[in-house]
C-alpha cells in the first residue's frame, strides 16, 4: 500500500498537479491505508492549530511590504548605489549584481522576487559590457540565493512558527550567514574577473556616492527599521512588518512609484501567494497528524540511533537529505513536512533551534539553483532567454562555492548564533 501512495504522488506531481494537492491527497490516503479513518475527523481542528500562530501574520506583512517595494523603483535606486560601491573593480558589475542582492535581501526576503528584478535590470546592463548572458544570469541566479536567508525572510519567520522559536532571534541569526556567503559569491566573483577578464565599470558609469545613497535611503531604511525593531524589542515581528508596509508604501511614494495600478498588484499577488503558504501547511498538518499516528518522528529517532550518527554526522547527513529535497520540493512544503520530523531529532543531540534554522533553510534555497526544479534557473531562464540547462550547468560553479559556504556555516555554529547571543537571546 506505500508504494502505491508514493506512485500516484509521482503520477499526479508528473501530471503537473499542485504540491500542495498531492501531498494532502496523499496524507489522506495514509490515513485509509494504515486504518486511521476514524482520526479524520480531528482533521480541521489540526488544520486550524497549525495556521492560528499569531507570527504568520508577519509572514503576510513581509511579503505585501516587499510587493510594493518590488514595483516602486527601489531596484533601480538599489543598484546605482551598489555600483557607486564596487562598480569601478574589475568583473564590477558582477559584485554590483551580488552586492545589490544583499540590500535586496532587506527589502523582499524573497529569492524569486530577487532574480526576477535583478535579471531585467543587470543582466542586459552585464551584456553590454562583456560578460556573456549566461555568465551574467548564472551570477544573478546564484545570488538571489542570498535573499531568504538575510532578514526579514519569510522562511525564517515559517520555520519560527513550526519549532516556536524566536523569530528575533532566527533574524539576528541570519546576517552573518548571510554576508558570508555574499563573501563567498564575491571572492568567486573576482576569480572569474580576471580569469576571462571581465571589464571593471567604466568611470564614467559610475554614479556618485552621495547622490545615489540619498536617493537609496528610503530603501535601505526599510531593513533597519524591520531589525531594529525585532532585535532590540521596540516592536514584535508583526508589529514590525506593518511598520514595514508603511515605510514601503512611504518609499515608494518617494520614488514615484505608488499608483492604483501598483498597490491594486501588490495586494493581490500577496493574497495569492499567501493562500498557496497556507494551502501547504494545511497539508503539512494533514501528513504532521498521521506522521503522529504512526509514531514516525520516533521512528526516525530509532533508525538514526540505529545507525550511530550523531552531532556533528548527524547534521552533516541533514545538511544532505536536504539538499536532495531541495531540488525537487517546494522550500515551505519540505519545511512544513520535514522540519517537525527531523528538527527535534537534531535539538535532542544537541544542535541549537537558531542554528538548525539557519542551515535548513540555506539547504533548501540553494535548490532554487540546481535542477530538476530550480525556481531561481527557471526565473533567470524565462527572463534573459538563456537556455535552462546551459544556465544551470553555468551556475555549477557558484553551486559549488554556495555548498562550501554551508559547509563553513555548518561547521562554525557561531556564524550563526554570535549575534543572537551578543543580543540577548541565548
């Protein structure tokens, strides 16, 4: 009977159903197959409970707060002040392109939305200067991975509200990581520059540093009011994210940008992807109650006891399982669906929630750049017109240099908790 599950799964994921659907459907059929119809019935109370957290509301904010800013000219400002910071250095429009997606991370916290704006706006701006198109789209791609993991992330705030931990601290944790891996794509970045000699900026594109700061300030305020809110206590996540719509909608205003047309597409594509977050985890809640039923988080727990991983092997082995959901498997679905299973396994051995946050989620988004699925390689692709598999096998490289990031970060918990614990809250 589990085979047959996983077969119509992969026949109905095959014919293009939603994941959400699927998994859910399947869920139920878990329930018929190990002769649990009568919990069926508790089904929407388990459903309710798993949507009624009062952080998801943020989740929400975050993600209207970076529509508006998305569609009022915070890019454009956002990359003429990246280029007045390293455009003049040699292969400069690439640490532009990396660079602007750092300061894009503290606007949207969306990787998709980070490739889509950044591959209309540099990677025709990369052509002209030299790069080839599938270089400057590799870069693009692999960049936007940095997007979700520096606050505020939308991701961060999901995992926050599945483990119940401080989504505060999950946004402390996140900088760090974060620049670190901007740092990784940078010194990438340069070892390319002069091994095809990719041109610096010419002085004369280059824009002035203190005219283009003052015209980004309006977007580069919106992360430190969301973080200095958060971290020093002024204000919850929540708190902070309405804050953050009234900034952006301030911005955007600023920038010219504010019309019925753009607030009208703000809001609906925030209420469109906001059902699809939620369609997920009431499925989530679906397969978490059958998965309590039959006891799998300890069974788990059992096999990894069994095999006589733990620690450090034990993350090492997450870190992969992971990367191979990754590819394949919508980034809220496997958190909803995985992290209640395997997040208590990994705490129990002594790995601290903040830091398990921090790489499940960098795991699960550097699949946005590798296939089959590869969200990100799928946005770059559409956009700049390069084929897909050429483009992902020109993201293998940066792949590479994103893995031996999460390995450091991995490896070196404090990457991740250092600024938590220096805030308070460890």
């Amino acid at each position: 009977m589990f085979w047959l599950i996983v077969t119509l799964c992969a026949v109905f994921i095959a014919s293009g159903a939603a994941m959400a659907y699927v998994f859910g459907t399947a869920a139920i059929m878990a329930f018929w197959a190990t002769d649990n119809l009568k919990y069926l019935a508790i089904i929407p109370q388990r459903i309710f409970s798993q949507l009624d957290v009062f952080a998801l509301m943020a989740m929400t904010l975050f993600i209207m707060a970076g529509e508006i800013m998305n569609r009022t000219g915070v890019t454009r400002n956002l990359v003429h002040f990246s280029m007045s910071l390293v455009g003049r250095f040699k292969g400069g429009l690439g640490h532009v392109n990396i660079l602007t997606s750092v300061f894009f991370a503290g606007v949207s916290g969306s990787a998709m939305a980070d490739a889509a704006a950044l591959t209309n706006t540099l990677v025709p701006a990369m052509q002209e200067q030299g790069y080839t198109r599938r270089y400057a789209g590799a870069v693009t791609a692999a960049s936007a991975v940095i997007g979700p993991i520096i606050p505020p992330s939308i991701i961060l705030i999901f995992y926050g509200a599945l483990m119940q931990v401080s989504i505060g601290a999950l946004f402390a944790a996140g900088i760090i990581p974060g620049i670190t891996l901007a740092l990784f794509l940078i010194i990438a970045n340069t070892f390319f520059a002069h091994r095809h000699n990719h041109p610096g900026g010419k002085t004369e594109d280059i824009p002035p540093f203190l005219p283009s700061l003052r015209k980004a300030l309006p977007a580069l305020s919106l992360p430190v009011i969301i973080l200095g809110g958060i971290v020093f206590g002024v204000a919850t996540p929540t708190e902070a994210a309405a804050v953050a719509v009234a900034v952006a909608v301030g911005a955007g205003y600023l920038y010219g940008g504010v019309n019925k047309d753009t607030m009208f597409k703000s809001f609906q594509r925030t209420a469109i992807l906001t059902g699809s977050i939620f369609t997920i985890m009431a499925a989530s809640a679906c397969a978490a109650w059958i998965g309590s039923l039959e006891q799998w988080p300890q069974k788990i727990a059992g096999i990894v006891t069994g095999s006589g991983l733990s620690g450090i092997w034990f993350l090492l082995l997450i870190n992969l399982f992971f990367l191979v959901v990754g590819m394949a498997m919508d980034i809220a679905l496997a958190l909803a669906i995985l992290v209640p299973l395997l997040g208590p396994v990994a705490i129990a051995q002594g790995t601290d929630p903040i830091h398990l946050g921090i790489i499940l989620c960098l795991n699960l988004t550097i699949g946005l750049i590798t296939p089959p699925l590869g969200g990100c390689l799928i946005v770059v692709s559409a956009i700049s017109n390069v084929n897909y598999w050429t483009l992902a096998w020109a993201c293998l490289p940066f792949l590479l240099v994103e893995l031996a990031a999460l390995l450091v970060i991995t490896l070196v918990p404090d990457i991740s908790l250092f600024l938590p614990r220096l805030l308070g809250y460890l």
